[in-house]
C-alpha cells in the first residue's frame, strides 16, 4: 500500500484531489470523508431544483460511494463528521452520524476542503422552520418539499449575491410571488451600479420585488421586517447573506489562519502544516491585481487548486497565479459574465483607471437574434493594462468575458485586445468583435481623441438644462427622448452646424453610441473643443434610470423609455 491520503469534504475541492491523487498513484490508499449524506454533487445547479429545470434532485448528485469505489478505488464516506485533527500523530477523529460511533483514522497526509457555511446573522426568527440556506442537495429539497406541502406563496430571499438571485429567479419561474432584500444598493457585487441597474430592470420586469438599500431587522409570523422598518410578507425566507469559510478543524488544530479569516496556505496550497493541505472556498487566495489576499468562493478555482495541491504531493511543480474572479450568470432573458475588478474595486484600491461602456451587437444585425450587448471595459491608465470587464445581453457574454480574464492572466493590454484575432461568422459574432470594438473605444479615451461623459452623468446634465444633441433620426427621437434634448441627425448636421453652440460644452448620444460619436469626432476635427459623448447613450440611459424611476416615483428624464 501507498501512501495513505484522507480528504475532508468529497465535493468541488474534495473530489476533485481525490481523482488526481489516483491518476498520479495507483497504490494510494484515498479516503474522503463528507458529513453529508452525498459526495460530489453540483452545488452550482442547485437553485434549479426549486424551478423544476433539474426536477429529479438526485440527478444534482453527480457520483456515488460505489462508483467512486468501482471506477477509481477511492473510498468515499458520507455521514462522516470529521472533529478533530491530531496533528502530532497524524490522525483524524470521525464521527459517523448514522451509528454516532467516533473512531480514529491515520494518514499521511491530510487534504481539507471543508467549503464555506451559509453565514446566519443573530436576529429573531433567524431559526424558525420556515427559514432556510443553500448549500447542499439536503438544503434545496427541504425549500422545495416546504413550498410545495405549506403552499408557500410568497418568498422573501435575503442577499442579492449570485446565490440570492439565481434562488428568486428560480422561485419566480416556480409561480411563487418573490422579494429580494439587500443591504447594498445593487444586486450582484462583481457589476457596477451603471451595469447593475440593467440586472434590476430584468428582475423587476419578470415580477421580482426588489428591496435595496435594506438589511433584515427581524423575522416573525408571515412577514420578513427590514431594517427601514418595512414590512414585507412572506411564508418562508431564503438567507443568501453570504458565507464564511468553514475554519474550525484547522483553527482547533493550530492551523494558521489568514487576515481574511480563511486557511492560511503557501504557493502549492499546503498550510502551516506540511502534511496538511487546504483548498477551495475555505481558503485565502492571492488576488492577482489587488496584490493582496482575499477570498473567493468559486467551483472552478477550487477544482484548480485541488489539482495543484495533488500535483504538488507528488513532486509535480504548479504555477500559482493567483486569482482574478471570473463569473457568469442567467437571469431570466438576460446572461452576465465578469471578471477581475469593476470600477469601484479599482477605485477602493486607490487605481489609476478608466472605463469604457458600449453596447455593440453581439451578432451581425440583420441575422436572427441578435442583440446588443452591454460591455464595460475597465483599463489602468495611462499604461492601457486589462483590469477587468462586464458584459450583460442575450448572448454569449461568457465568450467575451473570457477572452478578456485570458487577457488579464497575460497581462494583456487595449493594443493587445484591439487586434487580438477572433472567430468570426455573422450568426455567431461580428467581424470587429465586442471585445475589439471595447479596446478601440477605449484606447480613442486614452489617447485624448475625444471626451466623455458617463451614463450616471446624464440625470444631472439635464437637470442643469445643458446643451444636449440627440444624432437619431427624427422618427426615433419622436419615439422618446431626453427631456431637453436638441435633436439634430447625423444625417443633417452638416447642414446644422449653426445650430451647435461653440460656447459651452455640447453633450451627444444617439441610440447606442455610434452615430454620436462619429459626430463628436466630426465636430472634433471641424475646431469645436467643448464636446463630449455620452457613453451608453439613449439605450444605456433608459436602462441605467429604469429601475430607480420606478421605485422613487421621481420624475424621468426621459419622454418616453425606448429598450430597444
Ligand atoms: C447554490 C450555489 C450555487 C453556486 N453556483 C456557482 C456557480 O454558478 N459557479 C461557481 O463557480 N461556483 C458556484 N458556487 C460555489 C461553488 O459551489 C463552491 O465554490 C465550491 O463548491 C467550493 O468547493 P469546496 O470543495 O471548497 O466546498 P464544497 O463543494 O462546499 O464542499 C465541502 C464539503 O465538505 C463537507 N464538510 C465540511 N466540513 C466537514 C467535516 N468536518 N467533516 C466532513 N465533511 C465536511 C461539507 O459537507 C461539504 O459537502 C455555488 C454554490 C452554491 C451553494
């Protein structure tokens, strides 16, 4: 017999060493150990349980203890608490949940991924029946069995993080009326607010209540209180307020324990005990362009670490790149992908940086769906390197997203993406893809070749009643506009050129950006100095106002919306 590897957590991280140790050393002895009764099921599919798209929840689980015997001879122990770890003679203390027998095991060495636990704030009614987490095939089927044998109607989810939202979409498509409390004044972090407001829009036109800005206050019979003291009535409560890396074997094992209160662990995932190893969701990550440690609760880089960690057992050398946090979503119609910092990071972390927000089709116009797709890219200025980029449409806003985290990872800069050579075929893309329209937009601002101003600036230029050109045609502009707009086409305004003061700035949009800004570098060359674009234009306008007209009730700034 080899050597002997046990595995804390049969999961993303768990099962995940466990299969590498055994293509690396057939004579290992594996044993993973989960206090659940399932071992390597997709927490990433969970919430789709409560919609019925995956209506049988034993398909979430992907293997079992007898295939994982069969096929790899590893042994997987559900029911199997692991409490305590005696580091100086290298064995474990296991409970098994099923007899409440507890028994030692020795190893070798000792792999941890324990995940994260659902973090539950100490407030009343926090422990009442009717209120629930997600973290495992158990936790979704108890949501599900309530709902259906209570005759739940009405939903309250609490947190607005990507487990929050995919839960109240998947309610919403199951019928149920939905709210969604959050403390912050978006959903869904890794988005700036300017992107965050389109994600709100999708949410409350699908019929979610939207509650931002707001935090739990108490939990009582039939209705969730907020901490603006609102009422909101519910039948039962998701909490999705985050999680917490699940620390206490190490801690109590003398582990070292980073600054953001996850296992501390070196390069190769090993930590301040050479037989111990630690991956996944409870362990401190490096963030790659903060340049300092944080914490990331993702599938991918845990199954990436596991292998790294596997690796580095048997002598086989890693590269640790540290992270950047690359995610993606569904949300009703609409998909969203980021990665690495939004404008606000860069901005808490003290960056030198600018954006770009464009919002060209994802596909060649005239083919069937296509649709535009919302990208805003985020670059170091003045050195032009990726930071980080969001993009939110129909379409495959994961392609985009992905090219730029490569490009990120490759340091990569806007004269890099600006002629990185892509697929192209006009039911998939266009010929300049989304990617290379973002890097030329941007390197025109970096360059100083012409002036704008953001979506959020728009509310504000119209109240001061400043000089603003819409470049649309006049049947669109008909259709709806800014409220003190001056329509003058693009079409028309060489002809109109009196007609644009040279005395005070001159602001342009037209529907997606095009036609102004071809416009803005027209009057650029012609001698005028005061222009500007108005990124996002009136498609981006409408969909960065939209939510929160509805909400305060404030007068728009628009004559009519146009989503179109
Ligand atoms: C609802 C939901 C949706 C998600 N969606 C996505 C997504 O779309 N994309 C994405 O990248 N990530 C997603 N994630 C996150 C992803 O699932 C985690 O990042 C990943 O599973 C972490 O892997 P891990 O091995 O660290 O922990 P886990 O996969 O959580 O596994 C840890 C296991 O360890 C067991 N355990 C803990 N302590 C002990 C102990 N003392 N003894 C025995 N067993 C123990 C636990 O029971 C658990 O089963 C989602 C998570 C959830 C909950």
């Amino acid at each position: 017999m080899g050597k002997k590897v046990l595995i804390v957590g049969g999961v993303a991280g768990g099962a995940s060493v466990a299969a590498r140790v055994r293509r690396l050393d057939e004579s290992a002895e594996i044993i993973m150990f989960d206090r659940g009764p399932h071992v390597s099921f997709s927490n990433c599919s969970l919430p789709y349980h409560l919609s019925g798209i995956v209506e049988d929840s034993q398909k979430l689980v992907l293997m079992n203890p007898e295939i994982f015997k069969k096929r790899y001879n590893i042994e997987a122990r559900v029911n199997q608490e692991v409490q305590k770890i005696n580091r100086d003679k290298k064995t474990i203390m296991v409970k098994d949940l099923t007899t409440n027998q507890t028994y030692e095991e020795t190893y070798d060495t000792l792999v941890l991924s324990p995940g994260a636990i659902p973090i539950r704030p100490t407030i009343e009614g926090i422990h009442n029946d009717n209120v629930f987490t997600v973290r495992n095939v158990e936790d979704i089927e108890k949501i599900n069995t309530f709902v259906k044998q209570e005759g739940v109607s009405k939903i309250t989810v609490i947190g607005g993080g990507f487990i929050g939202v995919e839960v109240a979409e998947n309610l919403k498509l199951a019928g149920l009326e939905v709210s969604l409390v959050e403390f912050a004044n978006q959903v869904m972090a890794p988005f700036d607010y300017d992107m965050a407001q389109i994600l709100h829009k999708e949410m409350v036109d699908h019929g979610i209540e939207l509650i931002l800005d707001d935090g739990l206050a108490k939990i009582a019979d039939g209705y969730v209180e907020t901490n603006s003291g609102r009422k909101v009535e519910a039948d039962a409560v998701v909490l999705a307020i985050g999680v917490r890396p699940e620390t206490t074997l190490a801690e109590e094992a003398g582990l070292a324990i980073g600054e953001t209160r996850a296992i501390k662990v070196d390069h190769n995932y090993v930590t301040s005990d050479k037989a111990i190893y630690a991956v996944g969701d409870a362990i401190e990550v490096y963030h790659r362009l903060l340049h300092k440690p944080t914490r990331l609760a993702l599938a991918g880089p845990a199954q990436k670490q596991a292998r790294a960690a596997a690796d580095h057992m048997y002598g086989i050398a890693t590269r640790n790149q540290g992270i950047i946090g690359s995610s993606s979503i569904h949300l009703f119609d609409l998909n969203a992908a980021s990665t690495g910092l939004n404008a606000r990071t860069a901005e808490l972390a003290g960056m030198n940086y600018d954006s770009v927000y464009i919002m060209p089709g994802d596909k060649v116009g005239l083919m069937p769906n296509s649709n535009p797709m919302h990208f805003k890219l985020v670059y170091e200025y003045p050195t032009g390197r990726i930071l980080g980029a969001q993009a939110i449409g129909k379409g495959n806003v994961d392609k985009r997203i992905d090219v730029i985290a490569t490009m990120i990872t490759m340091n990569g800069t806007l004269e890099d993406l600006k002629d990185l050579e892509l697929t192209y075929s006009p039911m998939l893309g266009t010929a300049k893809d989304v990617v290379n329209h973002a890097a030329l937009v941007a390197l025109n601002q970096l360059e100083g070749r012409y002036k704008e101003v953001k979506v959020s600036d728009v509310r504000k230029l119209v109240e001061n009643n400043a000089f603003i050109i819409d470049a649309r045609e006049k049947g669109e502009y008909a259709q709806g506009h800014l409220r003190n707009a001056v329509n003058i086409p693009l079409s028309e305004f060489r002809e109109r050129l009196n007609d644009i003061p040279t005395d005070q700035p001159v602001y342009i949009h037209c529907r997606s950006g095009q036609r102004s800004y071809n416009m803005v570098m027209a009057l650029n060359n012609l001698g005028y100095e005061n222009i500007y674009n108005i990124s996002g234009s009136y498609l981006g306008i409408n969909l960065y106002e939209y939510y929160n007209d509805i909400v305060t009730g404030r007068e728009k700034i628009v004559t009519a919306y146009n989503f179109k």
